[in-house]
C-alpha cells in the first residue's frame, strides 16, 4: 500500500511538472534547511542516476522534512540504487522511492497513443530485416541474431533516452521577489544554459523550450528578441534575460566583490570553497575573469579568504600548487576529504579523554574503597 501511495505521488509529480517518471525519483526526510545544491551534490554521489538535477520541492508536516522531486540523466532502475542515501554534510539518511518496473511506468500514457504505439513497433519490424541484412553473417547463426537485434535496440532505445534528459524548464518570470512555484534567475539560467549545452536536441527545439519556461516581463522580452531576430540562438534569449533581470554589477565590481569575499564564523571550507564558486561563475560569465585563469583565481581566492581554516589550507599544501592549481571538483573532495579526517580524530581525541576520565574515577573509587576497608572500628 505504501509502495503504491510512493509510486502515485512520483507519476502525478513527474506529470504536473512534464518529467518522464522512468528518469526522477521522490527524496523524503530532505532537513528544510538543505540547499539544492547540496541535495543535487548527495544525490550525484550515487553514479547510477547520472546527473541529478532538483525540480520540485514540498514540505511534509507529518515528518517536518522536505520530499523532493528530482531529475537523473540515467534511468532509474530501482534494483541498481539504495534505498537510502547518507548527505554529503552528514546527518539522518534520505530515503529514495524510484519508479516501479520499466513495463510499468506510466503505463497510461502507452495505452492513451495507440497509434504512436503502433507506429513506433512496425517502424522496428521494417529496421529489423534490413539491419540483419546489412550485417550479414555466414550460416545465420544464433550470435549473428543476437548481435543484429542488439543494434537494432540501441540505435532506436537511445534517440528516446536522450530527448527525455532535458525536458523542461521550470517556470521563469522576472518578477521580484520570486513567486512561489517559479525559479530564481541564477538558477532557472543554470537549468536553460545546461539544457543548451547538454541536449542533443535542435537549435530550434532549445529555444522553442526556454521560451515556453518563460511568462509576464520575461516573456516581454523574449519577444523582443524574436521581433529583432527571428533566428536568434539559445544563448542570445539567456543574455538577454541576465541583463534584463540580473544584477546590474559591471564585470569590474563583480570581480571586486568576488576578491572580498572572506570565511564566516563557523562555516566549514568546503562550504565557503562552493561560495567562491558561485560567485566566480558570475565574474567568469561576465567576462571579469578569463575562464583559463579560473583554477587561479579560486585558489587565491580561498588563501585570501579562508580566516577560519588556515591549518587545513597548511595540510593541502594549496600555497605551493598556486601554479598547478586543482580544478573545482577535485578540490572540494580533497577538502571534504580532510575535513572528514580531522572531524574523526576530534571524535577519537574525545573519546580518549572521556575513557581516560572513566578510568581515572574507577581508579580512585577502587583506592578509596581498599582504605575503607583497611581501616577497623
């Protein structure tokens, strides 16, 4: 029954938002305080999904968490993933409800489009007489069969996996502060940027997309641009959202800002490394920093900024690898990986000490109970 409440919530959620259910997954006990970017980051931890990406969001009042929507490049089998995940920053484990089998998954949508359906199973009968024989094998053997229709299943499985990755952007509309259900700018321009990067689908299909995720004053001024030029790219509509609704900084102040950026109290490095980063993104893409000086202008940035964990900075050794800078990804893991490494010597060092305490008082019980008892009335 519960299965059953999981898998309706998922198909109804994945319909409402236009996400192929095959590819998304539900994450429950998600803390409300818990980033996207950190629930994207856990989430990638589990390299079956591919890459995840958050589309909706919905608090639970019955367990005061979070139960997220989620986006994964790969489909989802749920034989191939756990049933829980631990989060990257420690904590209680999600658990993860996938889809039910692959002949199961939105089998309304099979029946609904018999004629698709239809179209879709003679168009491999009539590909399949012609890949055999465009592969022909002496004396029809039962490995030339195997290996044809092998073909045959990955040049027609593979163009449908591929259009569903990047199906949909989530709602934009310019409007201050955010409305509820819509995306802020960075991160609705995060989405439409790696749907253009990523997709294999047309010129045409990826602006047909971002224009469609669009309405009110954004929708205003992507007409524009399409009353200008007609047969303007992806990435002109994307430009000319940034610089109708993001922050008017030059590139020069920009840079300045990303240059004051220090370390706060208690905010661990790998936490202030992915603040760096966000705002180093915008200085590359404002063209304030070259993006072959990126690795540099990161690491300086964390020498120059990181007040809080100069110890760990000695550790990794970051002063001396300034001319061989590590790229972003593999920086955090070495950072994440010594902060892991220091946290359990403090746990073992407290725990030492607390043995030792234990030991102490029984020691000196053990003493005052022999001179008691030496003593006679």
């Amino acid at each position: 029954m519960a299965h059953d409440i999981e898998m309706s919530l998922l198909e109804n959620w994945c319909t409402g938002e236009g996400l192929d259910a095959s590819h998304a997954l539900v994450v429950k006990q998600v803390p409300v305080e818990t980033t996207v970017r950190h629930i994207e980051e856990t989430l990638m931890t589990i390299k079956a999904l591919g890459r995840v990406r958050v589309r909706g969001r919905m608090f639970n009042p019955q367990s005061q968490s979070l139960i997220v929507l989620c986006e994964c490049s790969e489909r989802v089998h749920t034989k191939t993933i756990p049933l829980d995940v631990p989060p990257i920053e420690g904590g209680e484990l999600w658990t993860l409800h996938g889809p039910a089998d692959e002949e199961n998954v939105n089998p309304e949508k099979r029946q609904t489009d018999p004629l698709s359906q239809g179209s879709s199973t003679s168009t491999e009968e009539a590909a399949a007489p012609e890949m055999l024989s465009a592969n022909p094998m002496p004396g029809n053997s039962a490995e030339s069969i195997i290996r044809a229709v092998g073909e045959l299943l990955a040049k027609t499985m593979r163009p449908a996996q591929e259009s569903n990755v990047f199906r949909r952007l989530r709602a934009y509309s310019g409007i201050s502060p955010t409305p509820p259900g819509e995306e802020s700018l960075d991160t609705w321009m995060e989405q439409a940027q790696l749907m253009v990067d990523e997709s294999d689908c047309s010129i045409r299909e990826k602006r047909k997309r971002i224009v469609e995720s669009l309405k009110g004053p954004a929708l205003e001024i992507a007409q524009a641009v399409r009353t200008d030029d007609p047969d303007a790219s992806p990435e002109e509509y994307i430009e000319a959202l940034e610089r109708a609704f993001g922050s008017p900084e030059s590139p020069e102040d920009l840079y300045f800002s990303f240059r004051a950026l220090r370390q706060s109290a208690g905010e661990s490095l790998s936490d202030f490394l992915r603040r760096v980063e966000r705002k180093l993104t915008k200085v590359v893409q404002r063209g304030g920093i070259t993006p072959n000086l990126r690795d540099s202008a990161r690491v300086e940035q964390l020498l120059r900024g990181a007040t809080e964990s100069e110890i760990l900075l000695l550790q990794l050794r970051l002063r001396e690898r300034k001319r061989n800078p590590p790229p972003f990804l593999t920086l955090l893991n070495e950072i994440r990986e010594e902060e892991f490494q220091q946290s359990k010597k403090r746990r073992e060092r407290t725990s030492r000490m607390r043995l030792g305490e234990e030991s102490l008082e029984l020691w000196v019980r053990s003493r005052g109970g022999n001179a008691c008892s030496s003593v006679k009335p």
